[in-house]
C-alpha cells in the first residue's frame, strides 16, 4: 500500500505535517477530514531503492528468531492486560526490540494502526515476520475483545515450540558434528596423507595391493581434478536449493525428510505436535473448523503434510467426520484416531486435540532419548570401515614389505 506525506491543518489553525499509508490520495483526504483536520496538500511518497539498506533488512530477516517473537507476544500480554493502548504498547516495544526486522515491522504497524487499519490487518502486512497463525489468532482477539489472551495464547504456543526444536537440536548435535568431522578427515587424508605415503611406495617399487592401487587412483583423480570436484558441488548445491525453492521440491524435500532412518520418525511426530496444538488454539479462539484446519496445515512447517491435512479438509467439507478423514490420510496412528472420535462425541475437540498433543511430546522425549543409542552404533560403524580401509590401503603393502625382509 502506497505511503502519502500530507499538510493540514486543524481547527485552530496550526499547521500539521505527517503521512498515511492508504489506497489513494481521496482516501487519505477523507482520513484527514475525519480528524477534523483541512487537508492542504497530499503527495505519495517516492520509495528510493537503498541497495544496502535492503541487504540489511534481507539480513535482519534471516536473523529473526522464535525468542524474538515470543518475547514481543509476552510482552503486549503484559502490556494489554495492564490496559495500555495498543499504540502506545507498539511503540515502547521498538526500541527495546533486538531484531531490526521486528523493531521496522513495528514502526509500519505503528504507522498503519494511526492510519485506520486493525492490528491483525497491520501485521499481515509483514507475512514474513508474523505467520498466519499468528494473524488468525490475533484477529480472534480483536473481534472478541480478548487481545491480552490471544497474545498470550501465542507466547504459550511458541515457547513449547521452542522447547521442541531446542530438545531436537540439541539430540542432533552430536550426530551432526560427527558426521562433519569425519568428511573433513577423509578429505584430508584424500589429498595429503595418501599422496605422501604413494611417494614412500613409488621408492619401494613394491607390488601394491588392489586395496591400495585404489585408494591411489581416487587419491590421484582428486588432488587433479578438485577445482572441477568442488565446483560441481557448489554448482549442485545451488541447483538443488533452487528446486527446493519450487512447490514441487519443496512437497518432495519434506517427504524425504519424513524418510530418514531414526530421525525422520522425531520429525513426523513433532510436526503433528505443532499440528494438534496449533489447531487445538484455533479451535478453542473460535476460528471455523474449516478454516483453522486452513490456516494450521499452512503454518506447521511440513509441506508434505499439509497437503495431506488439505486432504483432510476437502473430506470434512464434503461431511465426513474428522476421526474418518484423520484415519483416511495414514498420518495418525490408532490410539490418536480414538482420542479424536472421542473428542468428537463428547464435542470437546480442542480438549482432545491437547492430549494428542501431550501424547506426541512424550513420544518425542521417548525417541530422543533413544536417538543416541541408534546412531552411535551406525557412526561406529562407519569410523570402523574408514579405518579398514585405510589400514589395507596403506599398512598392508607396509607389512607385506616388513614380512618379505625378515
């Protein structure tokens, strides 16, 4: 929307200076009239493009955390509940706000809320800060009269949120640092330790090993060629998260994401968690049942699933049952169904919707908890085959030419 500078005046005369974000230059006239003040002169804004100013916010975006969020929804709770005006509240959040996306999403919803709009239409404004959830849960509490509960409903939702990709995250550290240093290792004995023992072999003159004639070639064929090896890696690298970025390689990265052995299991059970939370919220705010399964199959981070819950959706519309389309899709096992149909008998569903939830988390913190005893043996057993091989590679010839001296 369009941002225009004006000059009024007001009913004693004094002139007033100011801009209104709005569809047309009559629209902001008509504002203006509306606050009793004479409209003197309206011109739109010319929006300059700062190249590094846009890098910034680009950055500042990237930065953006969950606690960012969370914080600020925690505080307008406090904030509302002390009856603050909602203005008033923005405004003294801006500065304190670490992340410069937000503190910028606050000035323009500022800005906008003095310019006529509400607080939901405000923040929709900024998709990439505040998630339809959000705006859903928030319109909810405006239409209610319950802003103070809607934020802090959201504060509540994130912080389990958080707490689930924390315990993740740290249960994947270890794998992953593993995994990491074992491809530096190979990497380093690929191009510097095989070339070195080659040399000593090459002096030898010694018959060499199948094992080692191997490990020599691929030795050889990377320190040649490993401009090309590592420009084909970044070049694929690119062209895969350019896919990704499409809906078709999104749908299939988080397919396969749901596929991975002892993690794709964790993955898809706190994607449902977010799910039965999330639209257990919804559901108790008021929102439609149709459209709160719209909004959360949008917002619980897992394309794949979503479009299985749009499935979902299309049924319930058509009259099937929500325990009937839950058991069609194959997402949810037995015992939920059963939660859910007893939710739909006592029409308690949102009640239910937070067992089924509870129920993933202890699922979550059981497979965690198993995570390390899964992969452990996994990794030891492919430390154990790069030793092997390199203990042929290069040992074997070593203790072949020991042998032949004695």
């Amino acid at each position: 929307m369009p941002s225009y500078a004006y000059k009024a005046r007001n009913q004693l005369g004094k002139l007033i200076e100011g801009s209104i974000e709005a569809e047309n230059s009559k629209t902001v006239a008509k504002l203006l009239i509306t606050r009793d003040l004479t409209p003197i002169r309206i011109q739109e804004k010319i929006v300059q493009t700062d190249l590094m100013e846009q890098f910034n916010q680009w950055q500042a975006l990237r930065g953006l955390k969950l606690d960012d969020i969370m914080l600020f929804s925690r505080q307008m709770y406090s904030l509302s509940k002390a009856g603050v005006p909602i203005i008033r509240a923005i405004h003294s959040l801006i500065s304190s706000t670490r992340n410069q996306a937000l503190a910028h999403a606050l000035t323009d919803i500022t800005h906008s809320l003095e310019g006529g709009l509400s607080l939901s239409q405000a923040m929709g404004k900024h998709p990439k800060v505040f998630s339809n959830l959000f705006l859903s849960i928030i319109n909810v509490g405006e239409t209610t009269g319950g802003l103070d509960l809607a934020f802090l409903q959201m504060s509540q939702y994130l912080e389990r949120e958080k707490e689930t990709q924390s315990r993740i995250k740290s249960a994947l550290r270890y794998p992953t640092m593993v995994i990491i240093a074992i491809s530096i290792a190979m990497a380093i004995v690929n191009i510097y330790v095989i070339p070195a023992f080659k040399g000593v072999f090459d002096k030898m003159g010694a018959d060499l090993p199948w094992q080692t004639k191997l490990l020599m070639n691929v030795s050889d064929f990377t320190v040649e060629f490993w401009p090309y090896i590592l420009s084909s890696l970044i070049l694929g690298y690119l062209a895969l998260l350019k896919y990704i970025d499409t809906p078709e390689g999104h749908l299939r990265k988080d397919q396969l994401l749901l596929k991975i052995p002892a993690v794709g299991s964790i993955i898809h059970r706190a994607t449902m968690e977010r799910f039965s939370r999330s639209f257990a919220m919804i559901l108790s705010s008021g929102v439609p049942l149709i459209q709160g399964i719209t909004i959360v199959s949008n917002a619980i981070g897992n394309v794949y699933i979503g479009s299985k819950l749009d499935t979902m959706r299309i049924g319930i519309e058509k009259g099937d049952s929500i325990s009937r389309m839950a058991m069609s899709i194959g997402l949810f096992p037995p015992l939920v169904i059963q939660m859910i149909m007893v939710g739909e008998e006592t029409g308690n569903i949102s009640d239910m919707l937070l067992e089924v939830a509870d129920f993933y988390e202890a699922e979550i913190d059981a497979e965690l908890k198993n995570l390390a005893s899964v992969i452990e043996p996994i990794l030891l057993v492919v430390i154990g085959c790069m030793v092997l091989v390199l203990a042929l590679g290069i040992f074997l010839p070593m203790w072949n030419l020991s042998s032949a001296m004695h």
